[in-house]
C-alpha cells in the first residue's frame, strides 16, 4: 500500500518500509492444471525436481515446451525410462534452439518415446491413460512430471499490487513503460518474465538480464528529495 516514496510491503515476517517496489515473481507460481483424475495423486507433480532418484524407472512428463523438454533429456541421461505426452504434433518450435535437436534426436533413437497428438484422461497410481491416433492405451508410470506450463500470480499483481494490465494484449500482461520498466502505477517496477503475462515465452534470462539496468538507471534519476518512507504514521 502506499504510493511512490512511502510503500509499506506487508509480508509473512511484517512490514517493510519502500521508496519504490521492484516486481521480479517471475511465472512459476501457478501451474496450468491439466484438469483430469488424479492429477493431485503423490507421484505427479508441477515442478521438475533433480532426475537422479528416477533411474530406471518409469516417468511421463508432459508438455511441449522448454521445461518438459529439458526434464526429458535430463531424466534420461539419469538413467530413468522416459515418455514424452504431447497434445500437439510436434515439440514446439519455441523451444530453445540448443535443446530441441537434442531432445528430437533422443526421440529419434529411441532412448525417449514420445506420443504426440495425444490427449490425457486420467492418471492413477500406476499409469497416465491417454488417447492416441491409434486409439487409448496407458502408459506405465512410476513418477509423473505435468510440465504444461505456468502463469504469474496475477493475484499478487491485480489484488495485492493493484497494477493494470494491458487488456488489449491477448498474454495481459502488466502495462510498464520499456525505457524505465515502471508500471502505470508510479514507483512500481516490473522485471523479467512476469513483464509477458500470460506470454511466458516472451521474455527469457537472454533478452531479460538488461531490466536491471533499465531500473537501476530510472531509480538513479528519482528526485532525491523523496523523503525516506517510516512505518511510524500508517
């Protein structure tokens, strides 16, 4: 709460006194859910964690795209039998271009099978059921890796931060000017992916690592007879 020069955060371990507030949640905070039975079962989870406790066994990940991708590859290195589910065609060509070669050819020798045009109905204990071109069939599993995406907590953005988004952008993502990276909320700043919104693809730690110093510099040329912001009076 607050406005440019006197914010007061309020967190789980109290409340910290600002003179501006820099956004960096970047877009890991909400997974997208696929939706289905079991999908809260112990051994599915959102968040690829190291692949060493997998070797060989049995492990579904799911998705398309860079952190499905890299799991993938990662887990079979590791020693773990790997299935690849993919709703679409193809692994998407917004992958980075070092990582999807690699994980087209590990498909290609057959050291990870992939599925692709292929919908999940349902996980249990034991096995992802799906349905394929070729009809229903289910999938062996031991561990499941849903890697289908993730989106900002726009709850943090909208309810707690009160910033606009931009509603003519299909991703909305938090208006910013690009020159300073302040929102339309003056003294707020937005760094890194959770400038894209909903476009997680839109910023990376390549085109992103020069918001700090878009930042640094806007914040240098604050007025510095801002006040120093206290708790005492809120």
């Amino acid at each position: 709460r607050g406005q440019v020069g006197d914010f007061v955060v309020e967190t789980t371990k109290g409340e910290l006194a600002a003179r501006t507030v820099v956004v960096a949640t970047g877009f890991f905070d909400v997974p997208n859910r696929l939706g289905i039975p079991g999908e809260d079962l112990p051994h599915v989870n959102h968040y690829y964690k190291e692949p060493y406790a997998h070797a060989d066994r049995e492990v579904v990940v799911i998705g398309a795209k860079n952190s499905s991708a890299k799991a993938a590859l990662a887990l079979a290195r590791a020693g773990a039998r790997v299935t690849l589910v993919v709703r679409g065609e193809q692994v998407s060509e917004s992958v980075k271009y070092w990582i999807r070669p690699d994980l087209l050819n590990r498909i290609k020798e057959g050291r990870i099978t992939a599925y692709f045009n292929t919908t999940i109905t349902a996980i249990t204990p034991h096995a992802v059921e799906v349905v394929t071109p070729d009809g229903p069939r289910a999938i062996a599993a031991d561990y499941v890796y849903a890697l289908t995406g993730y989106r900002p907590d726009y709850a943090l953005l909208i309810d707690a931060l009160a910033l606009p988004l931009d509603e003519n952008d299909v991703a909305h993502p938090p208006i910013f000017d690009p020159a300073t990276h302040e929102t339309a909320r003056p003294g707020v700043f937005v760094a890194g992916t959770v400038c894209g919104g909903l476009a997680t693809s839109r910023w990376f730690i390549e085109n992103g690592r020069h918001h700090a110093q878009l930042i640094a510099a806007a914040l240098a040329s604050l007025d510095s007879s801002l006040v120093a912001p206290s708790l005492s009076h809120h």
